[in-house]
C-alpha cells in the first residue's frame, strides 16, 4: 500500500510547476527568506527530508503555489514515518482552509491522492488529534468518509 500510494501522489503531482524562488514565500523576514533558500534547492519529492527535517512545520509559510509543488514530499516523508511530524504538521494544515488554493486549484487526482494519503495514516493507527484528522477528510473529500 505504502509504495502504491506513493506512486500515486508521484503521478498525481508530476506536472505542477516548480515556483520562483520570490514565490516560495510571500514575505522577507528572515525566517521567511531562509525557507526560500533552503526550498530553492530542494526536489518536490525529496525523499532523503534533508531539509525538510528542519523545516517539518514551515509549510505554513509558504504561498499557496509552494505548497502545491512541495506537497508531495511532505507526503512521501509522512507516508514513510507515519507517526512523525510530517504527518501531524500535515493533518493540522489540511484540516484549514487558508492556504489551498494555488493558481488552477487542485486537480480531481491530487484531491484523491491527498484523501488516501489521509486513508492511510488512518489505517496505519498515526492519527493523534482525530477532530483534525475529520476536518481534514471533510475537506478534502467534501464529505466525512470512515
């Protein structure tokens, strides 16, 4: 399941365009400007999470169009250590609504990929604050699934 849906989130993702480096986010302090040099050189599936470590909660930061390009290794990170941080940061930011909506939206396949990736932290027992887990599914799938 794991490397399925890993391929899954790949595919869904693959043609979102990587964002200039004034877009990663929209403000200049410095932590801001240290995300956008640190994201500037990463890969959207980057896997190893050398930098994503660091920054497991910033996506918050980040604009919209960043978010939409460097969801899938958040994923990807989140799948492969489901009881981590990834996936709590992950749970809390798609339970909101600010922070969603990059140009063209979110295509019917990214919206599945993001409802199985929530399927599976479900079934993996990584849920910790389950209000957040449901406003998240109702989010992303318009609907309470169980």
């Amino acid at each position: 399941m794991p490397d399925e849906l890993q391929t899954q989130i790949r595919n869904a993702f693959e043609t979102v365009p990587r964002p200039a480096w004034e877009a990663i986010t929209g403000c200049t302090c410095s932590e801001c400007t240290e995300i956008r040099d640190d994201f500037n050189g990463v890969l959207s599936n980057d896997r190893e999470g050398r930098k994503m470590d660091y920054h497991c909660w910033d996506m918050g930061f980040m604009t919209d169009e960043a978010r939409h390009y460097f969801l899938p290794a958040w994923l990807h990170l989140a799948i492969k250590e489901p009881k981590s941080g990834y996936a709590d940061a992950l749970l809390e930011a798609f339970g909101q609504d600010a922070g969603w909506e990059p140009p063209g939206g979110y295509s019917p396949a990214q919206k599945e990929a993001i409802a199985a990736f929530l399927r599976h932290l479900k079934a993996t027992d990584a849920i910790h604050d389950w209000p957040e887990y449901y406003a998240a599914l109702f989010r992303w799938t318009g609907g309470l699934e169980d």
